[in-house]
C-alpha cells in the first residue's frame, strides 16, 4: 500500500489529446508535492507530448522515466505514489485505474466513462471535467485512496458472489430467460395477440423472404436480392 504522509502523484502520459500535462498542472494548482512521477511513454502515432519546464520540474518536485527494463522497476516506481492521475478522458474497462484503487491510491480521472461509474468525487475518487480543468482539492487524499481501496475490495466480492449466477443466465436458453416478459410476435400478418393492433398483410417479397429454404440460402441469393430490390422488384 502507498504511504500517506505526505502527496506523491503518477503521472503516465499516454497522449497529448486525452490528459496532457498542462491538464494536470492545472488540477495540482498550488498544492506542494514530495513528488510527482512523469512516466513519458506516449501512446506509438499520437502527437509529442507537452514536457514541464525547468522551472515546473523544481515547483512540483517532478522526476521523470520512460520504458523500463524490467517490468518490476516500473511497479516499483508506481507502489510510490498514493495519487494516480488517469492517463486517458475515456476507458473500456479502465484496468489501470481500478488497479490503482485497488492499491489504495487517490484516483484522479476524467468524469467519463468507465472511471465515473467507478468513482464518486470526494468519496472514494476526484473526479474533473477535462474540457474545464481547476484546482483540485488534494487535503484528503489518504481518506479517499483508503475508501477506493475498500470499494473496490467489496465490487470484486460481489462479483464473485454473482459470477455463479451470471453463468448461468448466459447459458440460460432465451425462450426461459425471458419467460413472463418480452415475447417475440409471431411471424405472420394479422392480430398481435393481446395488444389488438392490426399488422398490414406481408407483401409477396416478406412472403419469399419467410420461406425456409430462402433463409437456409440466404447467402446465395442475397446479393441477387439486393440487386433486385434497387430496381424495386416484388414491391
């Protein structure tokens, strides 16, 4: 787990045009850091990185590196920091910023997905509009790095208690899935039942395309069918 005594940052700049360094220069403000890791490692293709000055190295205590030889120095520089700036506006699935919470570091994101629905600002996570950056309050950084730790402790029990369940929804036919809900209406013309709408009378293209062995063929006739349908055949 990160030391708390006193503000440390991680910074990976990933690329320019998701969270630059002059973003995070604004969210640190006046805050003094014992430091702030630059790990400068853009993203292959993106454009070239906004460094920090001399005089920005020697205000916010900045120490920088690049790829590492091992993948266990690069772990052991980010087990320092007890506040993780995230490297991107948007995530996926977001795995470095939930491992940083697993860590028990203070999550600084974007307030996009994925990191929002993970993070609640000044509960367990600071959270900033990256089109509008400002200071940011970094007084309870330890508080909210522990409360990130437990939170996602319990996401990954619970989890685990639905992991069982979530199988065997997946693996549950539709027919019982949706048992009691959702019906697909049967395909044909007439009545819907229950809902007393009228549907119009399929026309002679719906009733080829129905047939069964027309759907068994399918790849066959398609492009034909596509063909005769810019013509405006069979309608």
């Amino acid at each position: 787990m990160p030391h708390i005594e006193s503000p440390c940052a991680f910074f990976w700049i990933r690329h320019e045009d998701h969270v630059s360094w002059p973003i995070v220069r604004t969210l640190l403000g006046d805050t003094r850091f014992n430091s702030v890791h630059m790990h400068i490692a853009p993203d292959p293709g993106g454009p070239a990185p906004t460094l920090p000055t001399e005089a920005e190295q020697k205000e916010y205590n900045i120490v920088t590196s690049a790829w590492f030889a091992e993948k266990r120095d690069f772990f052991n520089i980010l087990d320092r920091a007890n506040i993780f700036f995230a490297p991107r506006r948007a995530e996926g699935i977001g795995q470095s910023f939930l491992e940083a919470m697993a860590r028990g570091q203070c999550v600084i994101a974007p307030d996009n997905g994925t990191m929002n629905e993970y993070i609640l600002h000044g509960v367990n996570g600071l959270l900033y509009d990256p089109e509008h950056p400002a200071p940011l309050d970094f007084s309870r950084f330890a508080e909210l790095g522990e409360a990130a730790r437990r939170s996602v402790a319990i996401g990954y029990q619970r989890w685990i208690a639905a992991e069982d369940h979530l199988e065997e929804f997946i693996l549950m036919p539709s027919e019982k899935a949706y048992q009691g809900f959702y019906q697909h209406a049967p395909l044909q013309s007439g009545k819907l039942p229950g809902v007393g709408v009228t549907l119009p009378p399929f026309s002679f293209r719906q009733r080829i395309k129905s047939l069964s062995f027309m759907r068994k063929t399918e790849w066959l006739w398609l492009p034909v069918w596509r063909r005769l349908k810019k013509l405006n055949v069979f309608y």
